[in-house]
C-alpha cells in the first residue's frame, strides 16, 4: 500500500503541535520522547509518526501527566491513555489534532471517521463553530508560515465542502420555507473562499429562508437581474480579501446604484474588508461575525 511519505522539521513541528522547538529539543533530550533522523548538517528530521506522537504527548502534559510519565509509555499505551480520557473537555482538541494527522497524510478515510466519531454527540452548528472554524484557522497560519502546503489546504477544504454540501442538501429537503425574505448568497470577483458562506446558507435554510446560493466570484452585473424574479432580496456577501481596503467603499456604492436602488432590498456584509467600509446607505448592513449575524435573523 502506497503511502504518504512526509518529513517535517523541528520548526513544522513547533507550528503544528503549538509546542516550542526548544521545548521539543528539552523533551528529546531528557527523555527521549522523540527520535528524529538527522541529515549530514545535524538537522533533526521528523517523520508522520513523530507528529502523531507529538501531538499526543502534547495532549496529554495539558490534561495534566508528567513528561516523565508520558515518555515512560510505548506508543500503544500513550494512544491508549489518550483515547481513555476521550470526553467533552477533550473531545475538540483531539478531533482537531485528528483532522490535522487525515490532512498531513491526505487521508480521507480518516477525515470522515473523526467527523462522523464527533457528530454523535455534537450538533453540525456546534462541529464548525468550535472545530471546522479553529482548524482552519490554523491551516491558515500552517500555510503562511510554509508548514503545509496549498495541495494540503485544498484536500482539507475540499472535505468540509462536502460535509456541508451534505448537509445543505439535506435541510433544503427537509425544512419548510415560511420566511418572505429571499436571501442570495455570493462572493465577490476574487474572493474564493467559500465555506463560511456554506455554513451561513445551511444555518438560514434550517432557520426558513428561501437562499439562492451563487458561490465565489460573482460581478455585480450579475446579480442586477435578481430584481425582475423577486420583489424583496438580501443579498449576502463575505469580503475576506477583496474587494481591496483601498476598494471597498466604491465597491458598495456601485452595489448600491446598480441593485439597490428604487428596490427594498438590502447588502449584508461580514468580513475582514467590511472592517474598513466607511460610507454607505441604510440599506447596507455590516456583520461582525457569522454568529453575529446568525442572531439577526
């Protein structure tokens, strides 16, 4: 069987597990809780097993075992212990530490296991709020700092989007519409990242809504003629990086002119550009976050 062949460094290694390269070192030293391969300069050299390993030791020291203990274990008995303390304090960390190992050795199999493990006993909302939304956002930080990469972010992201597909599908099948409001859901020209927005299209269906979901990079041509199919819209975007700062308020005045005017429809904006909107009519509202405006509607 073909696998993943993945060598890491000691700062990788720092950046996935969040424990110091010195720490690491000191852990090595005195107790030989790691035995990385060194190349002809002395570089130490990590391989999968040292991060999964890594990552237990790491859980473990928080929830209160000495390294001492730890390093005494064999790595059945540290995978044992870790699994024997499994419950609802613990349970994210680990499901986090897990979907990082499925990501590492682009692993699908294991993706959906930990996923379906955690739906048990989590709610969908519960399962992005408090572990899809951190995990992404340290691979984020994986792939700025170089640790991971862009093949990693795409596996990964692409396995969420199919959980909330799946999800979305379902609710559309289930629920009643009993809102008048149409909401349609899209992202700028250049703005690509598209999940937030899926989780935000299930939480509104569960909630009644009608939504049109339209994805990444939509013109606002396209979406003029959304006037002659309904009376009352909200339109709903995510602006992470585009428009640019230096864009944004030409952006939703242009919105505003050639979809909102003489029309009661309105623009409901979150995002980090959002942050920097400064000018805009009382048909444009901004969010702070998905909760926040998960609680407006």
């Amino acid at each position: 069987m073909n696998k993943v062949k993945t060598i890491f460094t000691v700062k990788d290694l720092e950046n996935l597990s969040g424990i110091k390269a010195h720490t690491i070192r000191i852990w090595e030293k005195r107790y030989q809780v790691l035995a990385p391969q060194r190349t002809d300069n002395n570089i130490r050299l990590y391989k999968n097993e040292d991060l999964q390993r890594l990552l237990n030791v790491s859980f473990l020291n928080n929830f209160g075992y000495k390294i001492s203990k730890i390093a005494s274990l064999s790595i059945e008995e540290c995978n044992d212990l870790v699994k024997s303390i499994y419950n609802e304090s613990s349970k994210k960390e680990l499901a986090i530490n897990d979907f990082k190992i499925a990501m590492m050795n682009f692993d699908a199999k294991l993706f959906h296991e930990n996923y379906n493990q955690i739906t048990q006993n989590l709610s969908f909302k519960d399962v992005f709020y408090s572990i899809l939304i951190p995990l992404l956002d340290e691979i984020g930080l994986l792939w700025q700092t170089s640790t991971i990469k862009p093949s990693h972010e795409h596996f990964i992201s692409y396995l969420i989007r199919q959980k909330l597909s799946s999800k979305i599908e379902e609710l559309q099948l289930e629920t009643t519409i009993n809102k008048d409001k149409v909401i349609v859901l899209f992202l700028p020209e250049s703005e690509v990242h598209d999940l937030g927005l899926m989780f935000i299209n299930a939480e509104l269906i569960k909630k009644g809504y009608k939504t049109v979901f339209l994805g990444e990079d939509i013109p606002i041509d396209d979406l003029i003629d959304f006037k002659n199919h309904f009376d009352e819209i909200i339109f709903l975007s995510y602006l992470t990086v585009s428009p640019t700062t230096e864009l944004v308020d030409e952006y939703v005045a242009s919105f505003e002119e050639l979809v909102l005017k003489d029309t009661n429809s309105q623009l409901w904006l979150l995002g980090k550009q959002v942050e920097h909107l400064q000018s805009h009519s009382k048909n444009v509202f901004k969010y702070s976050g998905i909760e926040d405006l998960l609680n407006d509607t």
